[in-house]
C-alpha cells in the first residue's frame, strides 16, 4: 500500500494512475493478486453504488477508491482516474481564484451562513437521537 501512494505522490499529475499501471504490470505478481484487486475494486464500487442514497457512508470516496483498485490491472480505467483528477484540479483552481476576489465582509457572511448550518444540523440531529 505504501508504494502505490509513493508512486501516486511522485508521478506528475495528469499520469498518476497510469504510472501506478505501468509500474505494476511491470513488477511480476501472482494471478491471485490480480483477481483479488479486481474483485475487492468492483465490490467497492458497487458498495459505494449501493449507498450512495444513504447518508453517512462516504459513498463517492467508496467509489473512487474501487476505481483506484480496479485502475491498477485496467489502463482505460487509469486513464479515466487521470482525466478525472485534471478536471478536478482545474475546477479546485477556478473555486480558489473565485475565493479570492470575494471581499472579506461577502467571506465573512458565506462563513456565517455555513456555521449557521452545521450548527442547525447538528442540533437537529441531537434532537433525533435524543428523541424517545
């Protein structure tokens, strides 16, 4: 585990699961541990499918981790992961950018709003699981 998020952290962003590919289809590997990571990866993405209704579970993080897995023995599925993380990027940069031309007074309200309702949420939910 260790060394995929070595090579994760070190590869250049765009071709991070790509080089997790390469690099493990390099090494040589049982059978076992390939079909192994296939199937823990489609059960985790069909677990995060599953729950993605509920509230509580981290569905998306589920689902992208399943992919992780199954991007290691698929390169069309590294290749997804890779696009997915430059969209991603691009749209954490334009956010910050945005952020940056707020005011402090429209942050200060935005902040106040957000406060208001995690504190709202997490009264209500205080009141559900006291209740009865």
């Amino acid at each position: 585990m260790g060394h995929q998020i070595g090579v994760l952290r070190r590869a250049p962003r765009g071709d991070r699961f790509q080089e997790l590919h390469r690099r493990r289809n390099e090494r040589e590997r049982g059978r076992l541990r390939c079909i192994a990571s296939m199937v823990s990866g489609v059960l985790m993405i069909a677990l995060g499918l599953v729950t993605y209704p509920v509230p509580g579970p981290p569905s998306t993080l589920m689902i992208l981790v399943g992919l992780a897995l199954v991007a290691q023995e698929w390169m069309w599925a590294a290749r997804a992961l890779d696009r997915l993380e430059m969209r991603l990027h691009a749209r954490h940069r334009a956010n910050v950018a945005a952020w940056k031309r707020l005011t402090g007074a429209t942050k200060a309200v935005i902040g106040f709003i957000c406060m208001t309702f995690l504190a709202s949420f997490a009264a209500g939910l205080y009141l559900l699981l006291t209740a009865g």
